[in-house]
C-alpha cells in the first residue's frame, strides 16, 4: 500500500497538465527592466513638457531685454500715454490699448450669443445627423487664414456695411458719439464683425463639449419634475457657466492676439475716438505694420514692449481660461451627454 501511494504520488508530480514555475530569479529581471522602461518614458516626457514652459519663459525675456530701452525711457507711463510718434521718438500704448479692448469687446458682443446659440441647438435639440455635420461646418471656420478673413472684409463687408448698414446706423442712432463721424467702411466696427467671425468656431466648440459634460441625470431629472425642455436647458447652462465663461473668455484671447484681417479693416491710425466708424489701431496689427519701418532703435523696442504686454495679456487670459474650463469639465467621466 504504502509503495502504492509512493507509485501514485509520483504519478501526479509527472501529470503533464501540472504547471511548471519558472526560475524565481527570472522576475526580478522582467520587473527591472519594466521599471527601467517607464523611468525613461517618465522622464522623456518630462523633458518635453519642460521644454515648452522654458520656451515660454525664454520668449518673455527675450522681449523684456528687447524692450529695455523703452522702459528706461517711457517706464510704466508707457502704457498710459496716447501719442505714438516716430518722428520726435516719442511713444504710448494706450491708442494701442484702447483699440485692442473695443474690437475684442464687440467681438464679443457679436459672437457670444450666436455661438451659445449653435452650441445649445447642437447638444440639446438637434439630432445627431444634423448636429455632426453642423459642428463640422462651424470648426471650418477656424480652418480659414484670416488673411482671407481680411480680403473679404475689404472687398465683401466693407462696401456692405458702408452702403447698407453705417447709413442705417447713423440715421437712427447718430446722436450717440458711437456712431457719428465718416462712414468709409474702415474701422473698429468692422474689425470687430471680422473678429466675431473669427472667434465664433472657439466659443461654440467649447461651449459644446462642456454642455456635452453635463451629466444626463440633470436633464432627465428636471423633465421628471415637471419641467419644460426650455427650463431643463437653463438648468443645464446654470450648471455649465463656469465652462461657458471659459469658452467666452479663450475667445477673447484669439480676438485680442489677431493681426492680419483687424489691419486690413480697421484703418489704421493711432487714435482714440468714441465712434466705432473711426479707424484705430491694435496692438497686433501695429507691431505687424510698422515693424519693417522702425528705423531707430528707441522706435524697435517701443514695438517689442508692444509686444510683450500683448504676450502677458493673452496668458493670463488663456491661463483663466484654461481653469474654468477644467472646472466645469473635471468630472465629465462621472456621467455626460451621450
């Protein structure tokens, strides 16, 4: 019996389906090497991110050595000076300024209800073969040069709104400073039309992923209690403001940092006037015209402190941007629109 149970107990430690372990030193081995692996990708990538941020920190000093002369000279009344003349070498940001701020502003005035408007009828009403190639359509216009923006604002828009539109406008709204003076088509109106042509694809591209992020419980939620589909939706945009600031807020960034199109329309001239039919100036567009032409030195870095201001601004306007956006979106994984 007892040679019996050795037979059948040998027997077993020789069934072929008994699995067979390997050498325990072979995984101290594999794991290493797999450590070793992600240590490299780690760091890798670290690099990489590293290197975007010290770019951005290189190009900042750069325009700050760039623009020493400048401060020494005019310091922080530079931003607060009108006058901007090459000729006595004197110079001022705030025709800049002001310039870039009621462009973007109208920008916005324009394009943010338009773009909620999309944004809404794309997440909440339309269905989605209707919505996908609407939304395609919509980001095309991101996809355009704005100097082709700015070929159609000359020869499109600005003849349009010179024989149609400012005529309407000054006759029945001309005993606001806004809209008196010469109407030729060229001016801070027309740049902001151009600009909320522009920032529309940002705002409702946005808008709509965040409104996406909204977790469907709410909406059901609020129909289950009574609600109309007009008052779930004002739920949904309740929940969704802080993403919806963020959108409006990346569209101000893209209006304030635009060149090309804003100096083909806005006419061009250091000035601040309360007509919109006025041509003005922006930071962009003036650095972009007049660079080539700043034949002193004081004259280069007065456009290179142009620059940088313009630089800090839309940083910290897409940092902003950037957190509100994370805020209404950081927790779409719990639950969003399918």
């Amino acid at each position: 019996m007892g040679s019996t149970s050795a037979g059948k107990g040998s027997a077993i430690a020789l069934t072929p389906n008994t699995p067979i372990q390997p050498p325990s030193r072979a995984l101290p081995s594999l794991t290493g090497g797999r450590r070793y692996g992600d240590s490299i990708f780690k760091w890798t990538t670290a690099a990489f991110a590293m290197l975007i941020a010290g770019l951005a920190v290189v190009i900042v000093i750069g325009m700050a050595m760039g623009s020493k002369l400048a401060f020494q000279k005019f310091g922080f009344g530079f931003l607060t000076r009108q006058i901007w003349n090459p000729v006595t070498e004197d110079f001022g940001a705030l025709a800049f300024i002001y310039g870039t701020v009621v462009s973007s502003v109208i920008a916005l005035i324009v394009s943010v209800p338009l773009s909620l408007g999309v944004a809404v009828f794309l997440v909440e009403k339309a269905p989605r073969a209707l919505a996908n190639p609407i939304l395609f359509v919509v980001q095309l216009l991101a996809a355009i040069p704005s100097v082709v923006y700015g070929l159609w604002g000359i020869f499109v828009l600005a003849p349009l709104l010179r024989n149609s539109v400012y005529p309407v406008l000054q006759s029945t709204l001309g005993f606001l400073p806004l809209f008196k003076g010469n109407q030729n088509g060229l001016g801070l109106l027309t740049s902001g039309l151009i600009l909320s042509i522009m920032v529309v694809p940002i705002i409702t591209a946005v808008t709509t992923d965040v409104l996406k992020a909204v977790p469907n419980t709410q909406r059901e939620a609020s129909l289950a209690l009574g609600s109309t589909k007009w008052e779930a939706t004002k739920i949904v945009l309740q929940n969704a403001k802080s993403g919806i600031s963020g959108a409006i807020i990346l569209g101000l960034a893209r209006a304030i940092g635009e060149t090309m199109a804003v100096t083909m329309v806005i006419g061009n001239r250091p000035q601040i006037s309360a007509s919109l039919f006025d041509p003005s100036f922006t930071i962009a567009s003036a650095i972009a015209n007049e660079f080539t032409e700043a034949t002193s030195e004081i004259y280069l870095q007065s456009l290179v402190e142009l620059g940088l201001i313009l630089f800090v601004v839309t940083f910290i306007i897409n940092m902003a941007a950037r957190v509100l956006v994370w805020s209404a979106t950081r927790g779409a994984g719990r639950g969003g629109h399918g």
